[in-house]
C-alpha cells in the first residue's frame, strides 16, 4: 500500500486524473480496453473534470460505477449525475460503455444480479476492474461498503444491495472484485479523514475499507487527512 500526500484536494485531483490517464493509455495500449471504476465525492468530481482534458482512449474505456444510491435519474444525490457533467458530457465515451447502476428499479437484489452479469459479460468471468477509484469516509466506509452493514459479508458476489445509510439503500461493488482490481486508487481529503485513513492504512479490520485485501493500493492524500 503506498501513500502519496498533496498540499491541497486540488492539487490531488490533478494528480489522480494524471495517473488514471497514464494507466487507461498503458492498458488499452496491452490490451485493447480499460475497465474504470468511480465512485462519488467532492473531491472525484474536480478529479473527473481535469480527466476530461487529459488524452484518453475513450472509445476504448468501460466506465462503471463502485456504488449509487437509490434516486431518481438526474437527482443531485446521485453519484451518476456529477459523473455525468464532470465528465461525460465533456468526453467522446460511447454510452454503451458506461455502465449505470440500476438503482432506479425496484427489485435491488435482482438489479445487483444483473450488474454483476453484465460486469461477468464484459471485464471477464470473474470479472477483473482495471482500476477502481475509491474514497473513504470520516466512519471508515469506501464505495457503499458501511460500517453494520450486511453487505460486508457478502463474499460470493461482485455487487450487492445495502440497508439504508442516510436516508438511502444503495448498490455497490463488494470485496470479491475489489480486490480482484489490478490497482485501486484512493481519494482522501480533509482533516475529518485522517483517522479512518490511519486506520485503512494499518489494515484495521475494524473499519470497512481496512478489510480490502487488494496488494495494489494506492492512497493520495492532501496533508489534513495524513495527519
């Protein structure tokens, strides 16, 4: 696990769109594709609108999401929403590269299912992200992985529902394919952070996003979350 630490959130921005561009030019360059994962914050969102200027491959890109509340299309709550005008409005990516979470529907287990086929269908069986943008809240949750929760336990599927957390059910991707990604990166910013990133760091199983188990982690920190 490495940890690089930034003056400011806008200067990690900068950097994390430097390095998901390097990686997706590196990947479709090996292999013809890229699958990226995104999860929400306000931090990803200046990350994803310095991606949207940076040379990408992006009729070569898959774009999923690692999580997404229950909401309306277009709603402000939903992480697709700022994906959408950070970036998607702002790039040539096919729409049927971008992979929508189907929270919309009512049957939440059966919309995990069928996000989970879909991942099995296109990034392989089973399924293996190329590089998965995670954050990391002030309880220690990462992607809708949270703390109480069933869903911690799920260990014989790559997405599945939660309970509510804020008002909010949500879908989200699990430990089996995060930690089958070939590199997560990590986004932390904010004095409020910084114990739940000494706590991912030291592997504490305590909190949710210590539980990963993925040998390719990155963390970039601004100085207020590494303490």
């Amino acid at each position: 696990m490495q940890l690089e630490v930034f003056p400011d959130a806008g200067t990690l921005a900068d950097r994390a769109a430097e390095r998901i561009a390097a990686a997706a030019r590196r990947v479709v360059a090996e292999r013809g594709v890229f699958h990226l994962a995104v999860s929400g914050g306000r931090t990803p969102w200046v990350m994803l609108r310095r991606l949207a200027e940076l040379a990408i491959p992006w009729a070569s890109v898959h774009l999923w999401q690692a999580d997404e509340r229950t909401a309306p299309d277009g709603d402000a709550s939903r992480n697709l929403t700022h994906i959408r005008e950070a970036l998607l409005a702002r790039v040539p990516i096919p729409e049927f590269r971008v992979h929508a979470m189907p929270v919309h529907e009512t049957d939440l287990e059966s919309a995990a299912r069928r996000y989970a086929e879909a991942l099995a269908e296109l990034a392989g069986n089973p399924p293996v992200l190329d590089l998965v943008h995670l954050g990391l809240g002030a309880d220690g949750h990462t992607a809708s992985l949270i703390p109480g929760d069933a869903v911690l336990d799920v260990d014989d599927r790559d997405v599945a529902a939660t309970g509510t957390y804020q008002d909010r059910r949500r879908l989200t991707l699990t430990y089996p394919v995060l930690d089958r990604a070939r590199e997560i990166l990590f986004l932390v910013a904010g004095a409020d952070k910084a114990a739940a990133l000494a706590r991912l760091r030291a592997r504490d199983p305590s909190v949710p996003a210590g539980r990963l188990r993925n040998t390719c982690i990155t963390i970039l920190a601004d100085v207020a979350a590494a303490g």
